[in-house]
DNA sequence: GTCTATATGTGGATAGAC
DNA sequence: GTCTATCCACATATAGAC
C-alpha cells in the first residue's frame, strides 16, 4: 500500500537496491559496509535483514535482477545467429556480438553504467562468495556462447581457441571495467563510450580479428618443432 | 633470495613477504588479515608492524621487490625495438611481445605465478590504496609500451587505438590471472600453461592480428553517416 | 628482535519496541 | 515494516615485557 504523499516514490527496498549497486561497483563487495549502504539510502540495517536477509543475498538479489534481462537477449541473439547458419559454421562476428553486444549496450545508460562496473569486479573478485553469485548467473550463457564460438572457428586447434575465449572475456570485462586504467596513459583524445554502437563495432573488429588469425605454428604434441618466424 | 628448501633458513621478514604475497594472490588483499598472514608465516603481528610498518606498506613491499626486474627487462626490450626500427614504425608483434613477454613468462616458476595472480587481481581492485601502488609501479613501463605501439599503429585513429590498448590489457590481465572462469565452459581440453613460451605466441597471434584490423567505417565526427554492414 | 596483551575501531547480524 | 539498541566477532595498530 504505496503512500501517495511520499516524497520518494522508490520503495526503501528499491533504495537499498540501487545504492547498494552504485557503491559495490565503485568501491567492491568486501569495503563498502551495510552501515554505509543504509546510511546513503536513508533506511537502517534492520532494512537489509528484513529484505535480503544477509550482506551476500543481497549482492545476488542485485545481480539476479540485472542479468535476467541481459541473459534473455544474449540467448535470444545467439538462437537467432544459430538458426540463420544451419549446419554450417556460425560467422565469428556475429557470435561476438550476440554475446557482447547486449552487455556494452548497457553503458549507453547510467544505470547499467554502474552495473557494467559492477559485473566487471566481480567477475575477477577472487571471493569465493563473489565468485559463486557471478558464475552462477552467468555460466549458462556463456556457455551457449562458448559452444557457439567453437563451432564458428573449427580452425582451431583447442589449446588455442581455449587462450583467445580468455582474451575474450578479459577483453570484455576490461572495457566494461572502465576503470581508468588506460586513461592515464593516452593524451586528451576522445573516448568513444558516448557511442556504444561505435564502441561495440570497434570491439568486434578487434576480436573478429583475433579469432580469425592463422595460429603461428610452434612446438605442439605431434607437431613441428621450429616456430616460424 | 636463496633456496626455498630450507625450511627456516628465512627469514621472519622474508617468510611474511612470501606467505603474505601468496595469500594476497588466493584471496584479495581486502580478505587477508595480518593474523592469517603471520599465523601462516609462523611469526606474529608486531613483527609486520615491525618490519612494513601497515598493510598497505607491505603490500607496496611485495610489488616493489617484484616489478623492478619486470620493469627493467621491459624497458630493456622494449628500447631494443625502438633501436631496430630506428625512424620507422616498429612492428606491431614485437612492441607487443617486449610488454607482455615477461609478464607472461613469469607463469613459468611457481612464485612467479603467483605474482602474476596478484598482479591481475590489483590491477583490477577498486581500492585506491590497491590502484595507487599498482599503478605507481607501472605507469613508467605502461607509458612507454603505449608511445611505443602507438608509433606502430599509425593506421589507426586514436579513439581506435584508445579501446584495442584496453583489450590488450584486459587480455593480458585475464589470462595472467588464470581466474578459473574459463576451465569451467570448457571441457578437458589441454591448458598450455606449461610452456610459456608457446602460451606467449598465442598471445601475440591473437593481440597482433587484432591490432593490425582495419578499422570498420562507421559514423564519427566528419564521417560518413551510415555504418557499412 | 620477538613476543604477549590490549587499545580502539568497525563489521554483520539480530532482538524487541512501536 | 521500520526503527533503536546491542551482541559479538574480528580488524589494525601499538605499548611494553623480555
């Protein structure tokens, strides 16, 4: 029974939601407190507990209501690559961006802005804890996607192709990071972020790239063993 | 510095170095307590205090006694290139192979795998204290590996550059960090962690071949307005 | 140099009033 | 449903004995 006089027509458990997003994505799980995520969204620490039970449900209340749209659209779009390829192979640029894209067009708003942030520490928080939330919600995915990518490069060999979905993924979780790594480094030139759709293509030329390239033949169970130069 | 078969040949110093540098790399510095550490290292909290002064003092300890011979063996490498190419652009795969090479091929030795997770894990940590040792650790080599991959790259514009320099990270970051993400989407194919050396030409296989993508024509300020498909 | 003991602060969780 | 007050575990840092 929502007041219609309340200045705030958020609930305290939508409050506590969003602001506990914004401060896990700038700070991490393990330093921002229930005491500061209370204090900034105007509830008390019984809140929290009476909503989410524990500090760890809570971050997986988060992520449970971020990633079930993200999860359907990336499946959706990697269904549909599927289907249009048959039995052939999937084109490798359009696997990553059924993956990709749904993520990095998130950034196109503030919100999944910081949920982008968010997503991207967690995903290498060596916290157990962390760990369990992120895998859990997104392992089924990604491996929809893993499947799918294999398929579209049978030029492969496994030890290869295993190495580029790490660079993939890191690749991924960097540029969502935005963590103002490089920013330091480069002069004043422009960052694209304003324009997701550029910033998504500028990916998949990179990416399509990589996995497209020829493997240097080296020293391998059966193989040469001179590397080429 | 000597051998670590001697049991208590160590140090008290030396001991908490390389248990709290393990520790570090498992579990985050923000989940490690200086209790956990000396209780490990057989040694007691004064003596942290005694020798590093505060947490944070040793953790800057750690990166210290282990960058400055990655560092050197960068710029070492990387000045070398600079020399071959004299006034021309230096080739992409092997600016690239100078940065990343020795981070990579640290994974070769037990500790120096465990640095190499440490290492990927601060560097991603949202922690100012974390990302103000890191970077202050790196910027020196970082800056120099940009000026120079930027001087091979003259094909590229800068928001171009700007983003592959983030993927170059991320992918560097990733697979250094060896998180387990990937092994789980995978099934029981080889990992080529053993041999670092072919770990490092997959690398550069995938890196250069992204950086040498011609950028897709799309809509940027002067540009045309309708993105080729 | 190495220890015990402790000062001082902060964390998550919860009981119970309203 | 929302709050106050509190419990208890654990963190860093340090004082002072030996």
């Amino acid at each position: 029974m929502p007041a219609n006089s309340a200045p705030d027509s958020t609930s305290t458990r939508d409050r506590i939601l969003s602001v506990a997003e914004r401060l896990f994505a700038e700070r991490g799980y393990n330093k921002v407190s229930l005491r500061s995520i209370t204090a900034a969204a105007e509830a008390n620490m019984a809140a929290v507990h009476y909503y989410f039970r524990t500090k760890e449900a809570l971050l997986r209340a988060i992520f449970e209501a971020r990633t079930a749209p993200l999860t359907a659209e990336r499946q959706r779009l990697l269904h549909a690559v599927l289907e249009r390829s048959g039995d052939s192979p999937p084109p490798v640029r359009e696997v990553l961006a059924a993956f990709i894209g749904p993520g990095i067009r998130l950034a196109s708003t503030p919100s999944g802005a910081i949920f982008n942030q968010l997503s991207a520490i967690c995903s290498v928080d060596p916290d157990p804890t962390v760990r369990s939330i992120v895998f859990a919600v997104h392992d089924d995915v990604a491996q929809l996607f893993v499947d799918a990518l294999r398929r579209a490069c049978p030029h492969l060999d496994a030890a290869t192709f295993f190495l580029r979905v790490q660079c993939i993924f890191g690749s991924m979780m960097y540029v969502r990071a935005n963590n103002g790594r490089v920013d330091r480094l480069m002069p004043l030139e422009a960052q694209p972020r304003d324009d997701v759709d550029t910033l998504l293509e500028m990916m998949l030329d990179f990416l399509t790239a990589g996995m497209a390239a020829q493997p240097t033949p080296t020293a391998r169970p059966g193989g040469p063993s001179k590397a080429a130069q």
